[in-house]
C-alpha cells in the first residue's frame, strides 16, 4: 500500500492566499509544473474567492473506488484504494466547528473535486459553482449535493474528470460529463465510472478494452445507448441544412485537389451547438483523435460566440473564443446525448417553425415585416429543448395576460417539446423584450410533418390539443415579449 | 410591427384563427419554393446523419 492516507487525520484545513499557497497545493498532486487540470480547478476556485481549503482524508469515492476494483487492484503495483476529496469555501472556516459550520459557511461552499491516488490522472469527480466571469454565460449546470462530516451543502456546476489514460480515456471522461449531468437531473440512472468502461462495448473495435486506447464513434453512441442518451451524431463533413440559416461557402476553388476541411468554415456547427446547449445538454465534440465537451456559450463585446468547454486535458470552464480558432481546430464531429423520446432533432424543429411562420405572416398584411425579417435575417430563430413541466414554469414572467398563462399552462403536451422563438436581432443586444413570434413542437412529432403544439403569434396565442380537439385560441397582445433564453 | 387600433388588431386575431386553425392549407398555399426548401432542410438532416457514420466514424477518441 503506498503512503497516501494519513490514519490519524479525518481532514486538515488550508488557508490559500496567494499565488505561492495555492502553488503549493497544487504541487502536493502533480509532478511537474506544467498546467494540469487540477491547476485549473484551483484557478476556478480562488476566481471563485476560496478562502478555505478543506482535504477530506481516506474518502472512499464511488467512481475511483469502482475503477480500482475494476482495474487498479489487478496490477501488481497496485494503487490505494481511497481518494481524497478537496472542499472549497468562500468563507474562513474553523477547525473546531467544521463538524457544525453556519448557514453563511455552509452557503459559501465553492464545490468539490476528488483527487485519485493513481499516477496520471490525479482528478476525479469534480463540481465547481463556475467563476464569476461566466455569470451572464448559458451553462449546462447541475445541482449536487455532499455531506460535510454530516452537514449537507449542495452546488451547482458543471461536472468534469480528468481520464487516467489506462482504464478511463477521454472519450470516457467526456461520457461521463453526459452522464453525470443528466443523472443529477433525474434524466438516467446514475452509473459509476467503472460502468461506462463496462458498458463501452468492445466488439465494435479491435482494440482491446483494457487498457483502453479510447472510444470510436460507434462505441460512444452504444455506450450512450446503454446509458438511456442516444445521441444524435453530426460529422462537420456532411453538417445539415436550416431554413434561415446561411449555408457557408467552401473557400476552396472549384476542383481543388484538397479540400479544407469544414471545421475550418462551416459556421453552422455554431447554431446547431447552441440549440442543444440553450436545451441544457452538453454536446461532446471530437477533434483530432480527442474527445471534450462544451457545456455553455456566451457572445462577447462584438456579438461573436464563445464556447464554454471542460476538456479532460485542460479542466472544468476553458473558454474557446472561436471554434475555428481553438488548438484542436478542425473539429470532426458533434454527438449530442439526448433524451430517447426525443425523435424530432431541433434542426428539423426550427425550419418546420421557419416555414409555418412565414406562411403565417406571409399571408397576413400586419405581418409582413415578420415575413420580410425571416427572409433578409433581421429576424433570427432560436431553438431550445424543454420539458413540458420546465416550459410551463419559465413561461410565467412571459405570458403577456393571465388567461394566456391558464391556456398555455393548462395546454396538453408532450414530456419534452421544442421551443422555437423567432427573435427581432436588434433589440437582443439591448435588453428589450424581443421575442415576435414562437412555435412549440411535440418531440416525439414525425420528422416529415411536425406537428405543433403551440402557435404564438403578435395579438393571438394558438394552442393544438392532442386527440383531434378543437383548436383552442386567446386573445392576447401585439407586443415582443421576452426570451426563454438566457443568452440569444 | 407598428401599432395596431382596436378594429385592426381585431382583423388580426380573426386572420390569425382562420389561418392557424387550417395549418394544413396556411402552409400548401405557401410559395412552392419555401415548401421546397423545408423539404430539403428536413432531407439534409437525415443526410447529415446517415453521413456521419461514414468518415468521422471511424475517428478513435481517446
């Protein structure tokens, strides 16, 4: 057994507060000095103003301990099988009340990350409350919940796990991310780590699953089978088509010998990405024999977007400022774990939103400006994912009079529909209600007709029941109203 | 979209009901070329993913 849990000790306390303490505590994990995830996570955590550092010594850890009885305790040098587990607060906390801490103690609590005893690969399941520079960012976050010495604290973060690159690669790792997310939401099941390499299935490759040299695509999308996400996979070579949405032009001349490959141009993977990201899924991207995950976007100064990662090389929160701009550019392909009952993609959502509103507004005189905006792009659709129950309850700052609110709340729909809102561009920048026009479709509709579940157009909401009932209409206002969107 | 009197936002909501409760028809009177182009939006999506078990299929993500 090597010497890593100290047998008289339950935690010990840190204090961090300046570049050389939170050095320090890095070095106490990692070998060298090059930038490591858990450099990253500290990062996070001092952004974040961590005053305290508290290590949680000889935590057993669900993941790690399932990856040792998988793994790790079959090699003759074994490893240990405890991890440690890192607590990060806002607040100056005391050893001697750490078993009783106070409501604004507890309430400062900054996230966990637990660290393995294994050689590569120091950081395991990790939760950080992202830095306050993401606040105005969409993020695909997830509540947690941990017992400290028996006081329950909860945060909310994006998950992330550095791969081990011999039992857990970072196809793994990026899965993991998924499926975390969507276990903490009560989406799936929750799996340990062990079980997403058991479940990784290894008749679709010739590779040998242990130890593992990572995951093909085929495989992810088994293993997210097997996890309840069925992924909805796009490679940038063959990215689809969206009505009101610019299909970019190949700079290559025509019969050029070599293409450039479409991680380079094709601005579309940029919608699509954001679609599923507004939805609250993570979206995995693969990139030069690399696997990571996007987990938030945000635009800057200019308008222009920015992706929010956590790459299992790099750590929880990297910004990407430019998809064609970012040390793995070309990216190759784009899989999207999602619900099973989600049959629609949000692709096909928004141009069927996109033709029934300008079939709408085209032959209504009132509406031709909305017509005339789909068409010259001053007026732009914006696709989310939700569940029936998450619509109902965001819609009630949003509805323009309480009876649209009864209609819409009282509306017969799916568990997931998709949201399309058609956005006047110019008063997204500036705060003003934005939205003109919205469509909201059954998930589980048929991809040659979709049909819709909700029509709201300036003056008047539409609302389809299920089972051939009567089209139900009600009055309401001729104003924009606002976006579900965080960020648009 | 500029502001509407009473008896306009009236005629509206009346032209909103009449071709909202006929979606079918709203949409088949459409120009035939946007009809198209949903079609071929709605093909290109299926396109997009029966391709990406081809080329980026055989990547390994490790």
């Amino acid at each position: 057994m090597r010497p890593w849990v100290d047998p008289d000790k339950a935690f010990w306390l840190l204090r961090p507060r300046g570049e050389e303490d939170w050095e320090d505590l890095a070095r106490d994990y990692t070998e060298d000095d090059e930038p490591r995830p858990l450099n990253q996570i500290l990062d996070v955590a001092r952004r974040g103003g961590c005053r305290t550092v508290v290590v949680e010594n000889r935590y057993v850890d669900v993941d790690y301990r399932s990856e040792y009885s998988a793994f790790w305790s079959k090699k003759f040098d074994s490893q240990s099988p405890f991890a440690r587990r890192l607590h990060f607060f806002g607040a100056d906390l005391q050893e001697e009340r750490l078993h009783r801490l106070r409501d604004d103690e507890a309430s400062s609590y900054l996230g966990y990350s637990i660290i393995r005893p294994v050689p590569h690969g120091r950081v395991g399941r990790t939760v950080m409350a992202p830095p306050p520079e993401l606040a105005t960012a969409t993020l695909t976050l997830a509540s947690d919940e941990v017992s400290f010495f028996g006081t329950p604290l909860s945060v909310s973060g994006v998950p992330f796990c550095e791969q081990d690159s011999e039992y857990l690669r970072c196809a793994h790792a990026a899965a993991w991310i998924c499926h975390y997310t969507a276990a903490r939401r009560g989406d799936v099941g929750r799996r340990h780590t062990a079980e997403i390499v058991e479940l990784s299935p290894d008749v679709l490759s010739p590779e040998r699953a242990v130890p593992s040299s990572g995951l093909n695509p085929n495989q992810l999308q088994a293993l997210f089978r097997a996890l309840g996400q069925p992924a909805i996979v796009y490679g940038l070579s063959s990215l689809p088509k969206v009505m009101g949405v610019e299909d970019p032009v190949s700079p290559d001349e025509e019969g050029a010998s070599e293409k450039t490959p479409p991680g380079w141009w094709d601005t579309r993977m940029t919608s699509i990405i954001c679609r599923y990201l507004n939805s609250g899924f993570p979206v995995l991207i693969g990139a030069q024999e690399h696997a990571f995950v996007l987990v938030g976007w945000r635009r800057d100064d200019e308008g222009q977007v920015q992706f929010i990662a956590c790459d299992d090389r790099v750590g929880p929160y990297e910004i990407i400022y430019s998809p064609f701009e970012h040390r793995l550019t070309p990216w190759e392909s784009i899989v999207i774990p999602a619900p099973p009952k989600v049959y629609l993609t949000g692709e096909t959502a928004e141009s069927r939103a996109h033709e029934v509103l300008r079939s709408m507004a085209e032959q209504t005189e009132q509406l031709s400006d909305i017509a005339g905006g789909l068409l010259d792009g001053s007026i732009v659709l914006r696709t989310a994912l939700r569940s029936c129950s998450a619509y109902k309850h965001e819609i009630e700052g949003l509805a323009s009079s309480d009876q649209i609110l009864s209609a819409l709340r009282h509306a017969r729909l799916p568990h997931w529909v998709w949201v399309v809102e058609a956005h006047r561009s110019e008063s997204c920048g500036n705060g003003k209600p934005c939205v003109v026009a919205a469509v909201v479709l059954d998930s589980t509709a048929f991809v040659l007709r979709p049909s819709l579940d909700i029509l709201a157009m300036p003056s008047m909401v539409l609302i389809y029941p299920p089972d051939d009932a009567e089209v139900v209409s009600v009055d309401g206002g001729a104003d924009p109203w606002g976006s579900l969107l965080k960020v648009h | 979209m500029p502001e509407l009197k009473s008896k306009e936002l009236a005629q509206l909501r009346k032209k909103l009901v009449e071709l909202g409760s006929d979606l079918n028809g709203t949409l088949a009177r459409l120009d035939v070329s946007v009809q198209r182009e949903y079609r071929a939006a709605e093909r290109s999506v299926l396109e997009a993913r029966r391709k990406a078990e081809t080329h980026e299929g055989l990547l390994r993500l490790g």
